[in-house]
C-alpha cells in the first residue's frame, strides 16, 4: 500500500515560560497560543470563551529524527512499566511528532487563546484548535492501565 504524503501548515505559535519538555507540572505553567495574523483575524477566535476547554493539535517540533519511536518503548523509560507500543501512549517521539492536549479556555484577546493545561513548550507550532464538545467526548466506561495512572499523577500539578 502507498500512502500519500499530506502537507501541514501551522496557525499559530505556543507562547510559554517552559521551554524545556519536562514531562510534568504543566498546569502551573501559564501558555496562550499566538494565531498567525498573516493567515487570520480575531474572529477566527470568536466564540471558542463560551467553551470552557479547547482542544490543541501541534507538532513535537523539537524531536530529533533518531528519537522517534516506530516499535514499542518502556514509558518515561521506566522499566517497572511494560513494553508498550508507541500507539498505546501519549509520549512526544511519535512518527509524525503530533501532539493533542484538552486545555482550559482562560481567555481570548484579539489573536491570543489563553490556556490552562497546555504540555507544549515556547515556540511550538500548533495545527488546530476545537472546542470541546461533550457529544465528542467518549461514550462509556474510559479503560486504562494501572501504569498510565502512576504516570500521569504529577503530569498536571
């Protein structure tokens, strides 16, 4: 099978005092994502304050090559954690280095979305922005492993 090959453009910049990936204490990092005012206005914003969370797509932009993950990795390198396929976690050495956070809209201002929640360094290019709608939320009981959850219980705080 061939796949064709897709082209992106970012919208917009992640503006943040992290500038480092550090894996955790991300809701204490205040961020807001710069929209690229050669490509729109503030309207393209108008509307996304009555939500109260959006969701952002941006690249890993700053993960090397030789990083990316095509197999199977212990997560956060931890061994006590098992072998777990890179589509079977969130980390940023993805194929194509493309990174989803739900985020909480804190405020709109003019080409400015400011956020609460966004794991994405200064500088970061960002794909999309969505609100979050609860019909897209997931249906039913969410399942996750034991070892996702010792991750993720500094990720935010």
């Amino acid at each position: 099978m061939t796949l064709r090959k897709i082209g992106l453009h970012p919208i917009g910049t992640v503006r943040s005092e992290r500038i480092e990936p550090v894996d955790d204490g991300w809701d204490a990092i205040p961020a807001h994502i710069d929209l690229d005012a050669e490509q729109f206005t503030p309207e393209a914003l108008f509307g996304l304050d009555t939500f109260s969370h959006a969701e952002v797509i941006f690249v890993f932009d700053q993960v090397p090559d030789e990083k990316i993950e095509r197999g199977a990795r212990h997560p956060r390198g931890n061994k006590d954690w098992p072998l777990t396929g890179i589509f079977a976690q969130r980390g940023k050495n993805r194929p194509n280095r493309i990174g989803v956070t739900v985020c909480r809209v804190l405020k709109v201002e003019g080409l400015k979305l400011y956020l609460e929640g966004l794991d994405a360094i200064d500088g970061t290019p960002v794909l999309d922005i969505k609100p979050v709608m609860e019909g897209f939320l997931p249906r039913g009981d969410i399942r996750e492993p034991e070892w996702s959850k010792a991750l993720m219980a500094g990720y935010w705080k």
